[in-house]
C-alpha cells in the first residue's frame, strides 16, 4: 500500500464531487452504489441506498465494506437513519485494493466504452460501459452475467473508446464480477478486468 496515499484528500474530493461509492456487507452478494453527504471526524454520511427488501440482511452483519476509488475501508459498525447512513472508519480499517493506482470514475453518461472481441466466437464485439479505469485495469458495468465475463475467461482483444476515439488496446483477464444496485435502483453487475499487457495508447 502506498504510504504517501492522501486518504482524506481522497475522500473530500469524492463528497465534492459526487463520485459514486460502494458500500457492502458479508451477509449479501450485492454491493450498493452511493454518494458521500458529510465527513465528521471517522465518521462518514452516506446517502442510505440500500432498498428495504435487503435492509435487514444487510444490518445483521458483522462486517461492512466501503470502496472509494482506490481506497477500501472495512468497519463492524454501520448506523441507518432514514434517507441517511454512518460508517464509522476504524483504526486500522484501511484494507489493500486490488488496483492502487488511481481511478478515473466515469459516469453512465460519459462515451467510454470498451470494445470486446468475444473470446469464444471470436469475431463478435461486445461493447460495454467502462465504470472507471487505472493503469492496471477497468471494470465494466453490464446488464447481466453472461459467460464471456465470467472470472477467469482470457479477453485477447479490449479497445478502449473515449468520446469515439480509440484510446487504448490490450488483452485482460476478467477478475470479478459483483452485483451492485446503481444511484437509480437499478440492479447492475461490475466485471473487473485486469490487463495482461500493458495497454497500448493509440
């Protein structure tokens, strides 16, 4: 983990900004997407987007995740208040991310889009959403699993496109897939990629 790692710059960027976090718990398979409303000391105030039908699941569990960009914080404590929740950050609560290096987060409105060669035709391009991406990898947000981005599926061919133009090209390895629930209610899943090669800038 980087020592020099700006933790509470990270995160004042993110509440200003509105970018869109995670939060989970070990009771569930689904993550939900917020925002950060306010920062009081360990405290964070999160925007309570889990939806009543996993409410109670979700509190009844021992342990809660909240990922920030590169950052991933785990915590035992977690307080929902009507439109509202807390999560406390712990001593020692700041867990090693699969991707330290910075993320660029992309909103569903942004033209960034990854074209994928299909690993098992061969010939079709699969064209997704990229959710946010590093120099080590992506991740992608898709409708529903589906077998070419299962974990562990070889992708040889990935172009990334922004506003229409290639900007990079590499191979990558699907890492994981989750399910999350977006800022909208609606049920998603995030494959993340990671590359194999080093992408190449067109």
């Amino acid at each position: 983990m980087k020592k020099n790692l700006d933790v509470n710059g990270i995160l004042e960027l993110c509440q200003k900004s509105r970018t869109p976090v995670f939060i989970s718990s070990t009771g569930l398979d689904i993550a939900f997407q917020t925002v950060i409303k306010e920062i009081d000391g360990p405290t964070l105030v999160l925007e309570n987007m889990v939806r009543p039908e996993y409410i109670s699941r979700f509190v009844n569990c021992d342990k809660y995740f909240l990922q920030c960009k590169m950052l991933r914080f785990q915590s035992t404590s977690v307080n929902p208040r009507g439109s509202f929740m807390t999560f406390e950050i712990q001593q020692n609560s700041l867990v090693e991310e699969t991707r330290m290096s910075e993320r660029l987060i992309f909103s569903k409105d942004e033209k960034v889009i990854a074209e994928i060669v299909n690993p098992f035709d061969h010939k079709t391009i699969l064209r997704r959403h990229v959710m946010d991406m590093s120099a080590t990898g992506l991740s992608l947000r898709i409708n529903a699993a589906s077998a070419p981005f299962s974990a562990g599926v070889i992708l040889p061919q990935v172009r990334v496109n922004i506003e229409d133009k290639n900007w990079a090209s590499t191979s990558a390895e699907v890492v994981y897939t989750r399910k999350f629930m977006d800022l909208q209610g609606h049920l998603r899943v995030q494959v993340g990629l990671k590359f194999i090669s080093a992408a190449v800038k067109s």
